[in-house]
C-alpha cells in the first residue's frame, strides 16, 4: 500500500523516473513505470526467493485485484473476471453468448481494436453475421449511426469506448441502451478509457466493460479485466474454461465443468501472479490521484495542446469538443511514423497509428511536456498534415 498522504499530481510525477531523461507522454500505448509498481515486481520476486510457492498469497492478491478493479467501476466483485488480455476476455463472451435464438447478428463499429473485431468474425463458424458499423454524417461514429444498423436479429453490439487511433470518446451509455431496447448486449472495449476518467458501471447502466492493467492503469501488460452485468453471468457459457473459472478452484475435478456462479467463470488457468501485483500497484496511485481530479488535469492540459496544434495549422483526428474524446489526442500527419521519429529525437515519446500522431498525457504530465510537444511539432510543421 502506499501511505495513505496524498500527494500533489506534481509530486506524483517523480515516482516515475522516466522524466528524469525523457518527455514521455505516451499513456496510449503503455503506462509509463512508477517506483511503486517497480517495488510490487520486487516483492513478487523476493516472495519466490524466499518462499518458494506462496500460493495463498497469490489467491488473496488475485481477489485484492479483482474488488480494487471492481472498486474503479463501482461493482462487485462477483462482477468482475480476471484474465491476462482484452482478448481472452471478449474471447470468453463471444463463445459463450447465445446466437442461436434467432439472434444472429452482430455489430461491431470501424473503431475497434483489431480483437474485438477479430473474436466476432471467429464467431461466423458458430452462425455469427458480422456487420461493421462506419462513420456517419458528422464524420464520426455516433451513437445513432450504431442505433440505426440493429435489427431485431441483433444478438451483440460490441463497441469501443475511446478509439485507439483517433481519440474518440463514445457515450457508451446511449450506446448500451439502444442495444439493450433491440435486445441486444453491448460489449464495451474500454482499455483506452479506465483510469483516465471516473466510471460508474451502474449509473452508466452497462452490460460488459473490458479494460486492462496495461495503459492508463500504470501497471503492466498481462492482467485485464472484465465487468459482466450480474443477470448476464448465468447466460454466457464460453467455450474455454479453466480450473479458476470453476465455482470451487480447489475441487480439482476433471470429471466435469462446473462454472463459478459469477463473472469468475470468464477467469482461465493459472493467473499471472507478477502482474497482479503490478496492477494492484498501478491503481493505489490512480486511486491516489482520483480519476476525477485526472480527467480535469488531462483536459487542461490538453486544451492547450489543441489550441497549440490550431496555431500551428496542423488538424485533429480527435474531435475538438471533450465530451466526444478522452485523453489521448490524434494529430493527423503526412508520415506519422517520421514524426514520432522527430519526436523522440528530441527526447519526446510519442506514438502513432493510421496516419495520426498520438499524444496521451496522463497524472504525470505538466504544460512543459506540452510545450515541448508543440516546440517539436513547430519544427516538423512539414509532417503535419
Ligand atoms: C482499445 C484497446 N483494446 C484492447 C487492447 C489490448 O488488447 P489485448 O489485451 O488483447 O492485447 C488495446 C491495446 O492497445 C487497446 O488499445
């Protein structure tokens, strides 16, 4: 645990000794490493060194994770599964959701994450029809445009709460009640949202909300989870299993399947002991911090970026108004990969996807990093599209 102080978001920033060297404002693809989350590898490693197999300890600390996951989203913990990817999580629903009702279709939207779309078309040897929704009128895809495009054949609606590649922040509460009016379940791909901003699965009345350790949670890859609306558990039989997703682990039976009661049954085999201990790390300073307090941190400073890039002549890909984008802002760029390239010549870390620049500020990030950002983009105005 950390002390229980809690520090201001410039104190914060030196628990993570990459700015000593670098400008890293690059949350978008991975968190960057706390001192914090470094200590909790190394007390993962000093209990193998000097225990051996301390299995309770890895128990207590999977539950640990999964009520202080639940605790971000305002659930239970029966709520929640515990798995070491997005896609072995939505790979767990997708095999496991009925299509055989009737209910055929399903709709997935042009901003996914490649798994997401990848598990349903996987689905098309179990019946699935896959539909892809695209942009609409305003240029994006709007909660509307994915309204429209159900049908009552419509079984999954999966869609992705801030677009990896362009910034775009869906209301994902609108999209989950239009499914569930077309009788459909909304899969939410959230990976790139928690931990940037407050979420209250139930006031948002959701039905399944992916999102992982990775990113904005500060911790590591290899430790997701996923929320699973509690009269939705006992409907979703997946295809893969494992002795943790079983309603007793220690049974060790293998003479049957017989499925936690709760969203455990999306667990699988033996959990990723390290990289539970990370994540619990990663959200004792998101919680130190408070979600509230970074998404107001993040817009400020990403009002300046806006303005800056404007000033520049440079255009969006995010759109301008923060209620439609979450932290990370898409540049658009002639040669995106030469510009991160610029960037990261001057010490900046950046990355980039389908022809955009993406800047994801985070707690740790202060103004100097975002003038650094548009000094360097002042000098490679030529890569700015
Ligand atoms: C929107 C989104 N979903 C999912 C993932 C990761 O998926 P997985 O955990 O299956 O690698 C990412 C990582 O880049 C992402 O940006």
């Amino acid at each position: 645990m950390l002390n229980t102080r809690k520090r201001s978001f410039a104190d914060l920033r030196a628990e993570f000794p990459i700015f000593r060297n670098k400008t890293y404002i690059n949350s978008c693809s991975y968190g960057a490493l706390s001192n914090h989350v470094r200590a909790a590898f190394n007390a993962y490693l000093e209990a193998r060194e000097v225990e051996g197999a301390p299995w309770q300890m890895f128990v207590e600390k999977l539950e640990q994770a999964r009520a202080q996951f639940a605790a971000q989203i305002n659930a239970s913990p029966d709520e929640i599964a515990l798995t070491t990817s997005a896609s072995q999580a939505i790979g767990a629903v997708a095999t496991g959701i009925r299509l055989d009702q009737g209910r055929d279709q399903v709709l997935i939207t042009d901003y996914e994450f490649p798994t997401s779309g990848e598990n349903w078309f996987a689905q098309e040897a179990r019946g699935a029809r896959v539909s892809i929704v695209g942009p609409g009128s305003s240029g994006y895809i709007l909660p509307e445009d994915i309204a429209a495009a159900m049908t009552d054949k419509t079984a999954v609606v999966a869609a992705t709460h801030v677009c990896y590649r362009n910034g775009f922040r869906q209301d994902i509460a609108a999209v989950t009640a239009a499914a569930r009016d077309a009788g459909a379940v909304a899969v939410i791909d959230g990976f790139q949202c928690l931990g940037t901003e407050p979420l209250d699965v139930k006031a948002l009345d959701l039905d399944i909300y992916v999102g992982g350790a990775t990113k904005y949670m500060l911790a590591t890859a290899g430790l997701c989870f996923m929320y699973v609306r509690k009269p939705l558990i006992e409907k979703i039989r997946p295809l893969v299993t494992g002795w943790f997703a079983q309603s007793d682990i220690f049974a060790m039976d293998h003479r049957k399947n017989d499925f936690s009661e709760t969203a455990r049954r999306f667990d699988s085999g033996t959990p990723p002991n390290v990289n539970v201990m990370a994540a619990i790390a990663g959200m004792d300073l998101i919680d130190e911090a408070e979600p509230a307090k970074i998404r107001s941190h993040v817009l400020g400073l990403n009002d300046r970026l806006k303005k800056g890039v404007r000033d520049l002549q440079g255009r969006l890909a995010t759109p301008d108004d923060p209620m439609w984008h979450g932290a990370m802002i898409a540049i658009k760029s002639t040669d995106e990969n030469a510009l991160v390239a610029a960037l990261e010549s001057d010490g900046i870390i950046t990355s980039c996807r389908d022809g955009n620049l993406r800047v994801s500020a985070h707690l740790y990030n202060n103004q100097q990093d975002i003038d650094a950002v548009l000094a360097a983009l002042d000098k490679n105005r030529a890569l700015l599209a």
